[in-house]
C-alpha cells in the first residue's frame, strides 16, 4: 500500500510540475528527434498520405492550382532556409504533402466521367464485357463502351455494373452484348459517415449499377480488348475449371485463391470466416502473394541446385528471385490486379528485388517505398480498408522483428528440432497477435466488429495456408497447360476444407464477435497516428503513440448513437428504444440500410415497429397517418401523411415528414421533410436536454464531384 502511495504523489507531483519542465521536455523531444535521423525518411510517405487526407476531408473541391501552390511553398522554404534543421524538416514535410495533395486532384480529375443523375425506366443497353462474376445467385457482368437508349453520348457512364439473376449462358470478357436494364446512380451512403461507395465508385470509373431484366444477348463475339482480353477470359476459365475440380464452397473458395473472385464462395462460408478472423484468407494479399512467390522461389532454386554446375558457378539464389517477381506479376494480372493485390505485388518485388541486389529483405525503409509507390499511382487507395490494413499489418509486424529478432534469434541458436518446432510456433503466434491487434482495431471501425477468437484460428488455419494450400495451387497453375490440374485442385481442396471447417468450428463459440458502435473518423486519425508513432520510431519516445491509440479505442465507449435516422427515400425511419435498441418502420425500406444501421449501432437485430398502438418502451406511439416519438423530454412527430402534418407542426418540438411541409412548421426547432430527405439524403437526429443536432448524408461529405445531388429543378 505504501509503495502504491508513492507511485501516486510522484504522478501528482510530476503533473503539478509539468509547466515548470516543458523547456526540458521540449529540449528532450529535440535530441530524441535528432538522433532518429535514419528513420526520418520513413514519414515521407506519411506526409503523402497527409495530402491525400486534407483533400478527402474538405467541405468543397479546391482549386486545380492548391496543390502545387502548397509543393512550391514547401520546396522554397527548404531551399532559402537550408540553414536551419527545422525549416527544412517543415519545408520537406509541406512539399510532401503538397505532393500527396496534388497527385489526388490529378487523380480526379482525370477519373472525372458521367455518372447516371436517377433510376431509369427499363431501358435498352449495349456495352462491351469487361468481367463476369459468378455470385451465390446469379452473375454480375461490367460493361463499358455503352450505349443506353435515352442517354446523349456526353452524360453516358464510362463503366456500369449489373446484377444479371436470370439463368443462362453467359457472354465472356470482349464480347458485346446488349440487354434490358434498369440503371441506377451509385448509391449514397445510409448514414451519415458511413460507407461512401458514390466516392469509391467514382474513383474506378463506375458511373452506374443496376439489375438486367434479361440475359445478355451475343451481339459481336470478342471484337476487341487485346490483352486485357485475354487475360479475363484466362481468369474466367480458371475459376471454372477449380470449381469443377473441386465443388461446394471448396471450389468457389479455390477460384477465389487463384483468380480473386470470390463471388462464388456461399453466404455462410463467408459470414462464418469473418467471425473467426480469417476473412483475410479469402481476399487475396500479402499473405497470398508472399507464399506463391515463396513457392516459386524455392521451387526454382531447389530444381537449379540440382545441377551442380549452374549451382556452383551461377547466382541461382538471384535466379530464382527474377523468377518468383514474373510469378508474382503473373499472380496480379490473373487476381484482377485489384488495389490488393496492387499493393502485394509491389511489397513482394520490393522484398525479392532485395534479395537480387543483396539488400536486407525485409525493412521499414523497403515498406515506407512500398506505401510511397501505391498512394503515387493510386491516392485513392488511402481510404480502401484494404490499403490501411495491409499496410497497418506489414508495419506493426516490420517493427516488432526489428525489437524481436535478437532474442529469437537466441532461442533458436543450438536447438535440436523440438526448439525450432517451439520456436516457430512462438513465432506464429506473436505474429498473429501484433497483425491481429494492428488490422483488428481498423477492421473495428469499418466494420464495427472485433473479432475475440482470431488468434486461435489463424493458429490453425494459417499454417494450412501456407503449407498445404498454396503450394497445391502453384502446382495447379503448373499442371493447366497439361489438363492436369485435377491432380493438385483436389488436394488443395482437402486444405481448403479443413480451414472452412475451422472458420465454422471458432465462429460457432461462444462470444465469437464482439459488436462495436461506429465512432467518428477522428478515432481512426488518432490510431493511426499513434500507431505510426509507435512503429517507425526506435528510441523510448515512441511509446508515447500509445496515448494516440488509446484515445481512439476510448472513443468506443463514449460515442452516442443518433436517436432518429431516416433514408433518403423516406421509405425507412428508425428511432431509439428505451433500452438502446433500434426500432424501425416496414419492411420495404432498403435492406442495406436497415443492416448498416444495426452494424454502426452495434446490435443484432432490430425492434418491432408499432403499427396501430403504442411500443413497449411507451415512447412511440402510431396510427394510420404518423406516429409520435417522446425521448429525453422532446416531442417529435413523423407524419407520413399530408393529413398529420398540421396538427403534428403546432405541438412537436421536431417534425420528420415523409411528405413535403412546404413551410408549415414555424413553430418547430427542428423540420425535415421530404424534399430535405431527397435533396440531402439520409439524416440522423441526436436529441439532448441541451439541444439537438441534425446531420445529413450529403451536409457531411460537402460537395465535391462524386456526391451526388439532385436537380433542383
């Protein structure tokens, strides 16, 4: 008790006397500074992504001129004020960030195509294949170089996407086919901060989605597409001869490894892998290009060693290097080349080209070039959870080996082969917790989910992976051109069935996910941040990014739910039950957004709406034209008729109308109707006892070119 007296006057004092030491602490902060020169190079790629945050988080696109003008002020103040160490620490860090700035508006701009303004009626379509996607029911095809009836040339997407449910032959990659459709604008997020896919969708070029109202009919078989071409209908024919080899979920999970179309893989195999933490086995990444370029490697420098006179006289360690990267290349044109797979290819040829040039494999520096040369080419990425969560792990793992590889090292020194087995374990072990704390505090805030049995399932499916699977699929890529792949699918779906056993067997424990509520962007900022403290430096300070970590999982805890939510189509309303649930309106509303509430409330299911009568908790009561909604000493009405209006307008203290009010709520603090909904999208309402606070869909994200806003007139 006395020494725990003590730990606590010396922090009190230490707090009272913290004014006093800020000179000493800032000196301090300055020498720790100076001697991590060598790892200042690390935060050049984090600047980047700096510019690249500035523009995304902006209410309104900024001049074409902005960026430069930030790179140029940068590149001045290093140069004038060479002299001094700090100018030119601010100078580099502005003209990175410039940089980052300027190469996301040049990305934009030239992704800049039209997207469709609202939903069509059944309209004609003509447009070449760009891929085919088997889905659990149906397919879903991409076409460009369209034609729609009704649509100018100027305001035609450049890319659409469509659900094809009818059963039939499917046209492949180049040919042009023509169908009915109803196209759609990409759709808004639910809620405000949640998914933004008009964003993303805007970034690949996609201006519209949809649903056919028949199959695609052959209007010119493969006229055109080169190599791009070739390659699809190489991808496709992949996918399918896995799925014959090996049927069930096996099979669609067997495409998925070796083309990354994982369209196929059922529903439940899916939900069940991402409640036992190995979703990251289905999407392919580092994990699975690092293996099959493993295997290539070892596989040509073992078959070279074999011949003693071009071992003994020829660098085939370097041989089989060049060999693994055209591998590797090869492995990315037939995974889609998606941002994944982007990002994987270019961390595996840094780490092989290494090794051609007798570099360290593996280093921070090599990953900070790595994140450099994916946000240069494709800025956009920085939002995938993809990019961040790649990345988050292949740092956090890079700067535990630096802290760990002596003391491993020593345990592995002298061991007879029990030791290594041990070691290995240990190994695989500390590896799945530091990648699992690094990705799974990112997964929990886009995805609102922790995954409590990770740990214990990658132990046991990782291994599988890496060992069996994998290998069996180089050896299928191998035996294709022979007709033999049968020979290595059908083992590798021995190993596949083994890891969905284990997803199914972890995911059924008890507790197996914990739900998360959503928590503003400002959470992931400041994990991020201390988590890049935490990593790229050596010395004791860096420990001080835990406080960054810490304050972004704390807001977890003390984020408050909106109270009322409401779609931009008016057709589903939420509100807040008395013990924190959600209840929400009929059934016809949009089923995404019915799920990404729940998801962002961290709840399982919703409550029932009362239809004529009052709810349980007494806060809500309903009749035929509307309903009214008590909570923290508010009244708010949600008329869904023009008959309710009046009467709700001169009592409610909120009114959120699915029907226009026109201006007869003067006496409200707060009016929503539907012309609000249609113009701004989704709403949320916080009620308080000191206010309430209303946001939308589009108030939050501004406007920039992917929102999409209707015509006034």
């Amino acid at each position: 008790m006395y020494h725990i007296r003590q730990s606590v006057s010396r922090w009190l004092w230490g707090v009272y006397s913290a004014p006093a030491r800020l000179p000493m602490l800032v000196l301090a902060a300055r020498a720790s500074f100076a001697a991590e020169r060598e790892r200042w190079l690390l935060w050049l790629p984090v600047m980047f992504g700096v510019g690249i945050a500035v523009y995304f988080g902006l209410p309104t696109e900024p001049p074409p001129w902005s960026g430069a003008l930030v790179v140029l002020a940068g590149g001045l103040l290093a140069v004038v004020a060479r002299a001094r160490l700090a100018a030119v620490v601010v100078g580099v860090a502005l003209l990175m960030t410039g940089l980052g700035f300027a190469a996301i508006q040049f990305r934009a701009s030239v992704v800049d195509a039209p997207v469709i303004a609202k939903r069509t009626a059944p309209v004609s379509v003509e447009g070449r294949v760009v891929a085919v996607e088997m889905r659990d029911v149906g397919h879903r095809i991409l076409l460009q170089d369209l034609v729609v009836v009704g649509l100018p040339p100027a305001e035609t997407p450049r890319r659409i996407r469509l659900v094809v449910r009818q059963s039939g032959p499917m046209p492949g990659p180049g040919d042009r086919v023509g169908l009915r459709a109803v196209l759609l604008p990409p759709p808004a997020p639910a809620a405000p901060g949640a998914f933004d896919f008009q964003r993303q969708a805007w970034f690949a070029g996609l201006g519209g989605v949809g649903f056919a109202l028949s199959l695609p009919r052959l209007l010119q078989a493969e006229a055109a597409g080169g190599l791009a071409v070739v390659i699809a209908r190489l991808r496709q024919s992949i996918a399918a001869r896995a799925r014959d080899a090996v049927t069930g979920p096996s099979g669609a999970m067997a495409a998925a490894l070796m083309t990354g179309d994982r369209g196929a893989i059922p529903a439940e195999t899916v939900q069940a892998m991402r409640d036992s933490g190995l979703a990251h086995l289905l999407a392919i990444s580092g994990l699975h290009m690092g293996l099959l370029a493993g295997c290539v490697f070892f596989a040509v420098r073992g078959g070279l060693a074999l011949w003693p006179s071009v071992a003994l006289r020829h660098p085939i360690k370097k041989w089989a290097a060049a060999a693994a990267i055209v591998g590797a290349f090869a492995y990315l044109l037939l995974a889609g080349a998606t941002f994944p797979t982007q990002r994987a290819f270019v961390m595996t040829s840094i780490v092989l080209i290494a090794v051609i040039m007798d570099r360290r494999a593996v280093s921070m520096r090599l990953v900070a070039w790595a994140a450099l040369a994916v946000l240069a080419v494709t800025p956009e990425s920085l939002l995938h959870v993809g990019f961040q969560m790649s990345f988050a792990a292949v740092v956090a793992l890079v700067a535990a080996y630096e802290a760990l590889a002596e003391p491993v090292g020593r345990l592995r020194r002298g061991g007879g082969p029990v030791r290594k087995l041990l070691v290995y374990l240990l190994g695989v072990a500390i590896t799945t917790v530091i990648a699992g704390l690094a990705t799974g505090l990112i997964a929990a805030y886009h995805f609102n989910r922790f995954v409590d049995y990770g740990l214990v399932a990658n132990m046991a499916a990782v291994p599988v992976m890496a060992f069996w699977i994998m290998p069996f699929a180089v050896a299928a890529f191998a035996l294709m051109p022979l007709g033999l792949e049968v020979l290595a699918l059908v083992p590798m779906g021995v190993g596949i069935d083994l890891v969905i056993r284990i997803a199914h067997t972890v995911a059924a424990w008890p507790g197996a996910v914990t739900l998360l509520p959503a928590v503003p962007v400002t959470a992931l900022l400041a994990i991020a941040a201390g988590g890049l403290w935490l990593c790229l430096w050596r010395l004791p300070w860096r420990w001080f990014g835990l406080a960054g970590v810490a304050f972004g999982c704390a807001t977890f805890a003390v984020t408050t739910p909106p109270d009322i939510l409401i779609t931009g189509d008016a057709k589903l309303t939420a509100v807040r039950t008395g013990d924190g649930g959600l209840a929400m309106s009929s059934r016809r509303g949009s089923t995404i957004a019915r799920e990404t509430w729940l998801r962002r409330d961290a709840l399982a299911a919703e409550f029932p709406w009362p239809g004529d009568g009052v709810s349980e908790d007494g806060l809500l009561r309903c009749d035929g034209i509307g309903c009214i909604y008590r909570a923290k000493g508010w009244m708010v009405a949600l008329p869904t008729d023009d008959r309710a209006v009046a009467e709700d307008c001169a009592r409610a203290d909120v009114v959120v109308s699915t029907v226009p009010v026109r201006g007869r709520c003067p006496a409200a603090r707060v009016v929503v109707d539907r012309f609000d909904l249609w113009r701004n999208g989704a709403h949320a309402i916080w009620l308080d006892k000191a206010g309430i606070r209303v946001d939308s869909v589009n108030r939050s994200r501004g406007t920039r070119p992917w929102v999409s806003r209707p015509d006034r007139r």
